[in-house]
C-alpha cells in the first residue's frame, strides 16, 4: 500500500514556518506583500537543513558562523544546486545573511537555530 502524503514541510510552529508567515504580513507602500508565500516557492530539504546544522556545528565559529554550499551539498547528499536554492530560502525565512568571500563564493549565515 502506498502513501500520497505530501512531502514533508516545516511543522506550523517551526522558526522557518512561523518566519515565512510573519514575512508575509509585512506590506509594502502599495499593500503588497513585501515577500509573499509565491516567492518561496518550496521549504528547504530537511537534509540540507541537517546538514548546514553540522557543517556550522563542526566549523566551531570559523568563517564567522557561515557556510558554504559545497559543504552543505556534500554533507546532505544533494546537487549543488539544490543546496545554493535552499540555503537562500533558509536564509530568506530566517532572517540569515548572503555575503561574498574574497574567493568570490557565497557564505551562508544564519541566526543561532535555524529550525
């Protein structure tokens, strides 16, 4: 027997739900949504939330708290890609920080608990 539950997404009371609500109530000079749910357009992969929890865990405050997405898509399991999508919604939701290294990748940052 099979199930057609839907994918798996954050709990109603999780930080990133609860983030993704009150970001919709913030309005623009026209009424508008400043962001709406349509510009998220799906919630992170948990494994790539996991994983950029361990790979901030293992960093012990180096890079200034931030990551990186090859780190996180090597550590979840998931293509490079994926992982740049998701660490921006997570940083979107969150209220985290993009910023460029001197290398010229991106460093994810994020408040202490992401979840």
């Amino acid at each position: 027997r099979t199930s057609l539950a839907a994918p798996s997404s954050p709990a109603r009371s999780s930080p990133l739900f609860m983030a993704s609500s009150a970001l919709t109530q913030i309005r623009g000079p026209k009424g508008r949504p400043i962001l709406s749910e349509d510009d998220v357009a799906s919630p992170p992969d948990i494994k790539v939330v996991k994983a950029c929890e361990q790979v901030l865990r293992q960093s012990n405050g180096k890079n200034g708290g931030a990551v990186i997405a090859s780190d996180v898509a090597a550590r979840a399991g998931v293509s490079l890609s994926q992982a740049r999508r998701d660490l921006s919604t997570i940083a979107t939701l969150t209220g985290g920080d993009i910023s460029v290294s001197s290398d010229g990748e991106l460093l994810y940052s994020f408040p202490n608990n992401i979840r």
